[in-house]
C-alpha cells in the first residue's frame, strides 16, 4: 500500500516516514502543499495524510482542490489544532478521518488500516479478474480454471494488485512507475517494462486467460482473452 504523507515539519516527518516503512508501507514524503496536489493528482496512492499547516497551501486548501479534480484517495488530515470548527473545516474540503497532534502510533495505524479498507472499496480476501485469483496477502496468484498457482514477487504482486483494483483502465508508464518505486524514485520507464515481461510470464505460467495488453502511445491494460 502506498501512503503520501504531506508534513514540513522535518523531524515529524522523518518519524512518521520511519514508522510507516517499519509498518511495510510505501511512503512518498513531500513538506509542501502544492508538490503534495501534484503528487495527490497521479492517482496512485492508496492514502493521503496531510498535515494541516504546510507552505505554500495548507491542507485543507490540498484536500479541497483534489476533491474538484476528481481525487478520491482517502484522506486523513493531521493538525495541531483541536477545536471542533477545524475539525468540521478537514472533513468539508474533503477530509476522510481527522487525527490531532500529538497522538498515539497506534491510533494513526488503526486509523489507516481503515482508511486501506476504504480505498480498496471495502474489499475482504481475494481479488479476482476474469479466471484469476490473487491473494494479497500472500501473494498468492491462482487460476481458477486450471487449478495452478504462483507466487508473485513483491513489485509483480504490487502491478498485479494495481491493475486488478482499475479493472477496465489503461495504465500508464508514469503511473505505474509512482505505484511501484515512488513519486520521487528515478526508476527508468523500461524497469516497468522488464516487471510486466515478469508478470505476464506468471500469467502464462497459471494457464489463465487474461493478458496485459500494451495500449500503443497510451500504457498497459488487464484484458480477458475470450476463445
């Protein structure tokens, strides 16, 4: 699961990016608002947690403006400020959960466990795409019509998940560079190229048949063969 996390604050920011990574999460750190909409606009992430006094646009500005741009990406907003208009402000422009500082770890990841929840739509177990099962948390992906499985690793698991949550969309090169190395990570194009000759190899290897299509000029799409 990928988090953007949005806090100036350096070492705030340096402790929560360490408590996420001990948590197995993807975390891209940014300490303005404005890279943070930015960031927030690709649509790979699975949540955003935003601190509420940033430069260049606080978080409630980020939150609004990526609700009118069609972001729907849970949002969890932390501030400093506990006074119940604030409070009512985060969640009107667009804020998912509210958590004010200072606050207890475990809360913060109770809190985003059930915002993951909510951003894979409420989703328990397996997911499935045509005749494919994939468990997520083992990595685990099966082809019900052929009875044979595999086990995926870590970024063929992380591209299989992805595409199977946007069943029906074409993803792009730069999207599934973000989802799988980071926003800020210098993974060349071709890397996705060699993860998805890797994943197909997979798909092969099951019997299914759904195929990665590469959609010319555009990205790559998860596709059903019907014979």
């Amino acid at each position: 699961m990928r988090i953007l996390l949005a806090e100036d604050e350096k070492r705030m920011a340096a402790a929560l990016v360490a408590l996420l990574r001990q948590e197995k999460y993807d975390v891209d750190h940014f300490a303005d608002g404005a890279s943070a909409l930015m960031a927030l606009e690709s649509n790979v992430y699975d949540i955003a947690v935003l601190d509420v006094m940033m430069p260049e646009m606080n978080g409630f500005d980020v939150a609004r403006k990526a609700r009118a741009r069609g972001v729907t990406t849970p949002i969890l907003m932390l501030t400093a400020k506990s006074q119940l208009d604030d409070k009512v402000t985060g969640l009107d422009s667009g804020a998912d959960d509210y958590l004010t500082k200072p606050f207890l770890t475990k809360e913060l990841l109770a809190r985003l466990r059930a915002l993951g929840r909510r951003s894979a739509g409420f989703q328990s177990g397996d997911l499935r795409f045509g005749d494919l099962s994939l468990d997520p948390s083992s990595a685990m992906l099966t082809c019900t019509a052929t009875g044979q499985n595999v086990r995926l690793s870590e970024k063929e698991l992380h591209i299989l998940e992805y595409m199977f949550n946007n069943q029906g969309q074409i993803m792009t090169r730069e999207q599934l560079a973000v989802k799988i190395w980071g926003f800020e990570n210098e993974a060349e194009y071709n890397n996705v190229e060699v993860y998805m000759s890797f994943t197909r190899k997979k798909l092969a290897f099951v019997g299914s048949s759904v195929e990665i299509k590469a959609v010319r000029g555009l990205g790559y799409e998860l596709r059903e063969r019907h014979v």
